[in-house]
C-alpha cells in the first residue's frame, strides 16, 4: 500500500534581518528533524520521493529522513 506523508519543515525561528527564504533549523528544530527521521527509518516510512521547496530550512529538515 501507498503512503502520503505530508511534512512542514522543523523548527526554524527568523533572525534578525533575516529573509523569510534564508531562515535555517534552530538547533532545536535539528533534534526535531532527527526524531523524526529516526521514527520513519525505525517504522519503515522512508519517502520514495520526496516534493519539496528549496528552501535552506526544508532541504536541512529532510536531510534528516535518509
């Protein structure tokens, strides 16, 4: 069977002077990325294929499911 996984990107605060498009992971938002890698890769439920922005805070948060 077929399954859709639909995911935000972790933790990532906007700094000061920072553009929406630039935010990246709080470290924070990192742990939360790794648990949740860590819950798919030990559930089987790592993506096939994954759509996503590029932008530097989802490209971080998924590098964490492989």
């Amino acid at each position: 069977m077929k399954k859709l996984f639909l995911l935000r990107h972790a933790s990532a605060p906007r700094e000061k002077g920072e553009s929406d498009r630039e935010r990246r992971l709080s470290d924070q938002g990192i742990q939360e990325a790794r648990r949740i890698g860590k819950y798919m890769l030990e559930n089987g439920s790592i993506p096939d294929c994954i759509l996503s922005s590029d932008s530097p805070r989802t490209v971080d948060t998924f590098s964490y499911l492989n």
